[in-house]
DNA sequence: ATGCTGACCAGGC
DNA sequence: TGCCTGGCCAGCA
C-alpha cells in the first residue's frame, strides 16, 4: 500500500528524460521547463546533471536542451557544446552572430499554445529539413 | 554530518 | 543589453 509513486532518483532521471524525449526535432528546451514539465520544479539544475552524466549509447537528443537564455550551456572543459550547436543546427534551429537561439521560434511547448512562425514566416525554419 | 560544486534561473543595477 | 548576486537542490568527498 502506500507505495509513494517511484520516487527515486531512477524514477526522477527517468521522468526527465520522458521529457525530453518528446521534444520534436528542430525545437529546443529549457532546463527549466524540462523540470517544471517532469513535474520537478525549481529542479533545472538537475536535468543539467543528469545529461552530464549521460552514457553515450544513451538515445537521448540532449543537443535540444538548452538555457532560459536560449544559448548552449557552457561545459568548460568539453568541446561538446560545439558539437551541440551544430547538431541543432542540423535540424534546422538558427543562432544569431551571439550565438542565442530565438526562443520564440523554436522553443518547443507542449501545450502548441504558440505557433512558430506566426509571427514571422521564417522560410529557414522550413527549408532547413535535412 | 558538513561543505562545495554544478550542462540553472530570476531579479537587480 | 549585459554582468553580478542570491536562491535552490541533489550528488559527492
């Protein structure tokens, strides 16, 4: 009885990356949202942690999970982040010359309440494919 | 048990 | 528009 829901750090990771497995291609994430959506608030800086410590064969598309700011997350010591930018820009998402994605764009929301390209009909969004 | 770190975030200047 | 500070929370030494 009782049983808590699988509370555990397995269950947490798991659910976290649940999330993130619904982000569509050529869309990006905040930690933040990736948390609040796994049902763990205030809790971004765990979902930093827990794709840190990703095993490589793990199939996870960890490139679309970036900052509120809408810019790669920093390792320091990886050159991952690198390779994190060009594999989203290889599903279409564009960085300016500062190297910030437009949110507004192609951050991904669950609910569809925004459409992209509403307000501006980017053709790079569309042609961008692959 | 205590303290420090970290793929974060929001607010203030 | 950009930098700095405080807050939050879970691992790890």
């Amino acid at each position: 009885m009782s049983a808590p829901a699988a509370t555990g750090p397995v269950a947490r990771r798991r659910r976290i990356l649940s999330v993130i497995a619904r982000v569509p291609r050529g869309r990006v994430v905040s930690y933040g949202e990736v948390a609040a959506l796994a049902g763990l608030p205030r809790h971004a800086r765990e979902v930093g942690r827990v794709l840190a410590t990703l095993a490589e064969d793990e199939p996870v598309a960890w490139q679309r999970v970036v900052n509120a700011g809408g810019r790669v997350s920093p390792r320091g010591w990886s050159g991952d982040e690198t390779l994190q930018r060009l594999l989203l820009e290889r599903e279409g998402v564009v960085f300016d010359e500062r190297g910030r994605i437009d949110l507004e764009r192609f951050g991904w929301e669950p609910e569809g309440r925004r459409r992209p390209g509403g307000g501006r009909r980017s053709r790079t969004a569309t042609a961008a494919r692959r």
